[in-house]
C-alpha cells in the first residue's frame, strides 16, 4: 500500500507499450486511478531470458512480485499449464 492508501498493482512485462495502455485506463476510470497505483516492471524480451527472469520475479514472493505478468505466446504454455500457473 502507498502512503496515501492506494493498492498497489505490480504488473511484469517485456515491452513497455502496455504502460500506455494503462495510462488510457487510468485516465477514463479514476474511481480507480484514486484506489488503485499500477507499478509496471518491464524485462526486456530477449526470448531465452525473460521466462527465467519472470519466474525469478514470481518467485520472490514480496511486495513488488507481480500480479500480473505478460508472456509471448510462444512460452505461454510454460506458465499456463507448469509450475508457474
């Protein structure tokens, strides 16, 4: 939580196009925006290295381990259906 009492959302990514996204969302929904603080960590995607960063992230298990994370398709599997889901 923020010192001003806003939830924080950590959101792990590997570009940063989906930091616009957010802000479009923040800016059309402000009953949110006002309990709400979204934190976005982006790893760069070099193919053979964000799956295992992304699971060093999930597996810190402290306040800024994601919430939500972001996988190309080509690895979703490993974290749909392993033992990252």
């Amino acid at each position: 939580m923020t010192p001003d009492g806003k939830i924080v959302i950590n959101i792990t990514t590997y570009g940063d196009e989906i930091g616009d996204l957010i802000d479009i969302y923040l800016n059309n929904n402000p009953k949110f925006a006002n309990n709400y603080e979204v934190v976005t960590n982006i790893i760069p995607n070099y193919m053979e290295d964000y799956p295992e960063q992304l699971i060093n992230e999930l597996n810190k298990y402290d306040t800024t381990s994601p919430d939500i994370y972001v996988v190309d398709s080509s690895y979703a599997g490993k974290f749909i259906n392993g033992d990252a889901s």
